[in-house]
C-alpha cells in the first residue's frame, strides 16, 4: 500500500472519534506499530487534532471534514497556488494554516513535481495572460518551445527553449527555461510576443534541469 493511501485509511479509521491502540490500526492496515507511529507524527504535524502517544493510544479531536471530491489537474494547481500564496503572506496565523492544508492535501493528492508550472500566483498584466495555458502545458508536456521575445533593451529576439517553470515575483510572471543559446534564462512573460510549439518532446539532461538551476541560486547565495 503506498504511503498517501495508508494515511488517508487511517484517518477514516480514527474518525469515529474513539480511542485506538497502534498495534489494532497496525493490524487493520497490515503494517507494523512502528509504521504507525510515523504516520502518526506525519498526521500531527500537518496540523491534524490527535491526541495520544506510545503505548496510550491515539484519538482524533472534533476534526473538520469535506465530502469526498475529485479534483482536475488544473484544479489541484490551482489549489496548491492558492495555499502557497496564503503560506508566504504577512498574517502568520493564516500562513501556518495553509502550510498544514498543504501537507494534507500532498498526503493524499499525487505529486506534480518540479513541473508544476506555478509559484505564487496573483494577477498578472493583461499581456501575460494569453500566453500562460500554453507554457502551462508546454511545462507539464516537457515540449519545447520556439518563443519571439523583447528584451529589457527593446530588441527582438527567437529563442529556442525547455521551458522549466513559472514564477510570480510581486509585479510580473517570469518564466525559467533553458535557452539553448545562453543556458538558464529568466524570461518575463508579458515581454514574450509569440509562442510556436515545435511537438519536440525533451529529456532531462545533465546541467539543464531546473534542479540544476536551482542548486546554481543557492550556490551564488
């Protein structure tokens, strides 16, 4: 059983508000007490109400629960945005709230990985706007992408492109992508006039992953 499916089984084991020994959900769910007493600590630290320990039990306090829901792809980005968003704003209540929302949503929810095209989102200029469902999915489909671009000095320019990721930066979305000029390159996305996908798929390859684009700003940090 993978892990998300266990922990979801164990929350509809403790919603009967009834105190449970680790060896009688270990048994239920055919893993060992110690499995349980990880998950167990996975589930508090996401902010689930249990009360208990080793060797007591465990019991889940007054929880608030939604109705089973399916949520499309887009919708779950959008989601996991949103919940971002709220965790990086100023109230810390809030932001703590929403990083526990989070962690349950991930427990239970497949991972988009590093494809997942969005930062922190908020409104963008209306010029951005018609080009983000097709870096979207040019990011999920790993398709490259042949873009016509202004740059910070007014001159146009064709670059030829892995696109890797879209961020938010508090003004203008931004897209990172491998340029197959000039390497890593941050391009603003209401500054890109043009997009034609060229249906070439790409693998990742050494050096110009966004992990490695990533390890390349904590080293300059």
């Amino acid at each position: 059983m993978r892990r998300t499916d266990r922990l979801y089984d164990l929350i509809q084991l403790l919603r009967d508000g009834r105190l449970h020994r680790a060896a009688e959900l270990a048994d239920a769910l055919h893993v060992s007490e110690r499995t349980i007493w990880r998950d167990m600590a996975t589930l508090t630290a996401s902010g689930m109400p249990l009360e208990g320990e080793r060797g007591v039990g465990y019991i889940l306090r007054t929880p608030i629960t939604l109705p089973p829901m399916i949520l499309s792809a887009v919708e779950l980005a959008a989601l996991r945005a949103g919940l971002r968003h709220v965790a990086d704003g100023p109230d810390a209540s809030l932001a703590r709230a929403a990083r526990g929302i989070a962690a349950k949503v991930a427990a239970v929810t497949p991972v988009l990985g590093t494809d997942d095209p969005l930062d922190t989102p908020t409104r963008d200029t209306p010029r951005a706007a018609p080009q983000m469902p097709v870096l979207r999915a040019a990011i999920r489909g790993r398709e490259r992408l042949a873009i016509t671009y202004i740059d910070a000095a007014g001159h146009q320019t064709h670059r030829d492109i892995r696109p890797l990721q879209l961020g938010f930066w508090g003004r203008v979305w931004s897209l990172t992508a491998w340029c197959d000029a000039r390497g890593f390159q941050q391009f603003r996305v209401d500054r890109i006039l043009g997009i034609d996908a060229t249906g070439e798929v790409f693998a990742d390859e050494p050096g110009k992953t966004l992990e490695d684009y990533l390890a390349g700003q904590e080293d300059e940090d």
